[in-house]
C-alpha cells in the first residue's frame, strides 16, 4: 500500500489521471475494466483523464457503487459517470439498472450477474483490472458504511445494502469483489476527510476499525492518491511526496 501526497486537490486529479492513463495503455488485454467512483471528488479526476492519451476503445467501465434512484435523479452515480466521463471518452460502460417497483436486492444481482459477463476473471472469481474509490468523512467507501450489513458480506461480488444513517438503500460491490481486483486507486481530497483518513490509515487502540481499512485486506496493489489537506493528521503513515505533473 502506498500513499502519495500531493499540494493539492487540482495536482492530485493531475496526477491520478495520468497514473489511470498508464495503467490502461501498460495492460495488454483486449479489455480494461475500470470501477468508477461515485460522489464528487473524482469529477477532477475524471476531466483530466479526458485530456490523456488513453486507449478508450479497450475501456470498459462500471460503477463500483450507486444510489438506490432512478438515473435521472441527481444522486445518480450511473448518471454522474455518463456525464463526467463515458461520453466523451467513448468507453464501453455498464449502467446500474433501474426499474421502477424492482427492489435493491433485485437490481444489485441483476448488476452482480452482469458484472460477471465483463469482468475479467480466473479460478477463483472475477478479476477487476482497477477501482476507483472515494472515501467518505466517516471511513466509509464505495457504500461500504459503518455498521451496515454489507460489511459481512463474503459470498456477492454486489449486494444491496441498507443505510440506517441515510435511511436509504445502497448499492455497492462488495470486499471479496475489491479484494479480486488488481489495483485499487482512493482519491481523497480535502480536510474534511482528515480524521478519517488517520483513523483508516493509522487506527489508535480501541479506535472502529473504519470501512475503507478492509479494503487493505484483499490481494489488490492499493495506492491512497491523497491531498496535503486529507493528509494532515497521518502521523505514522510513511507518505510519498506526490511531484505534481508539469
Ligand atoms: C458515493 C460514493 C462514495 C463516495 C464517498 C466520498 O456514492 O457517494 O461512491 O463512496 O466516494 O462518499 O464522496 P465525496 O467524493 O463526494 O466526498
């Protein structure tokens, strides 16, 4: 696991793009599939990868986690991804199905059945080629929160998951499927994020263990893309001065 620290949100999308850039063109197979964040801060990220020299006919994106909400509802990250990215990039992208009366348990495996149409995979499973994950104010990620029961899911690569302190249903890949993937790329920008990035990165005694943690316990390279203003409170966390790109 490593951790680079850039100036600033804008150097950090600069430099997360271009890192997602490469590790596109440096794969050989016929297919990249790429996880695609949620919430705000990849919006960043996502623009500038438009400016990169990426081979988008061999992209196949997804969404590693959506809101329970019609795709034209403004919380739609299915919606989200299509405007930041998928249609200027060109890539080849499966949406989150949406279907009015379906349940959240019926969407999130007819998504998970989908998923393993594309994914890449071996005897043991699917293998996504790269995630892209935000980090939530409290520890969580993709919609993993604390205290939900997704937490405990071992046999989904997808599940629906209810979110007592939302009062709402999620959507969300699950730790075995993120354990699967060979990269995993957090983006976390911000002060806001601070505390928490601390208490994932460096848990005290006695400390909740917060969801992002568990992503560090899969076999995936994971690189923490972070910001000076997220990362002002690691402490014991060795970091990487990120060199923002000219
Ligand atoms: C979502 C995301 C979620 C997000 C974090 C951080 O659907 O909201 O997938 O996990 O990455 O909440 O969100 P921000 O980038 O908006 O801070």
């Amino acid at each position: 696991m490593e951790v680079i620290v850039y100036p600033d949100a804008g150097a950090l999308a600069l430099a997360a793009a271009r890192r997602i850039a490469r590790l596109v063109r440096e794969r050989s197979a016929d297919v990249f599939t790429i996880a695609l964040a949620g919430g705000s801060t990849p919006a960043a990220t996502y623009a500038a990868l438009l400016d990169e020299d990426v081979p988008w006919d061999r992209v196949y994106g997804w969404i590693g986690d959506e809101r329970f909400v019609p795709h034209d509802h403004p919380d739609s990250n299915t919606s989200m991804a299509r405007r930041a990215i998928v249609e200027a990039s060109g890539m080849t992208f499966l949406p989150v199905p949406w279907r009015d009366g379906a349940t959240a348990d019926e969407l999130a495996a007819e998504y998970e059945s989908a998923l393993l149409g594309i994914l890449d995979h071996d005897d043991s499973g699917p293998r996504p080629d790269l995630m892209l994950l935000g980090m939530g104010d409290d520890g969580h990620t993709l919609s993993l929160f604390p205290d939900t029961d997704a937490l405990a899911v071992t046999d989904r690569w997808f599940t629906a998951n209810w979110v007592a302190s939302k009062d709402t249903w999620r959507l969300t890949a699950t730790y075995p499927l993120a354990h699967r993937s060979r990269e995993i790329i957090f983006l976390v920008a911000g002060g806001g994020k601070a505390a928490a990035l601390r208490q994932v990165l460096e848990p005290a005694d006695g400390e909740a263990i917060l969801p992002s943690t568990g992503i560090l316990d899969g076999g995936a390279r994971v690189t923490f893309l972070v910001d000076a203003a997220a990362a002002a409170e690691l402490v014991a966390t060795e970091t990487v001065p990120g060199i923002p790109p000219d």
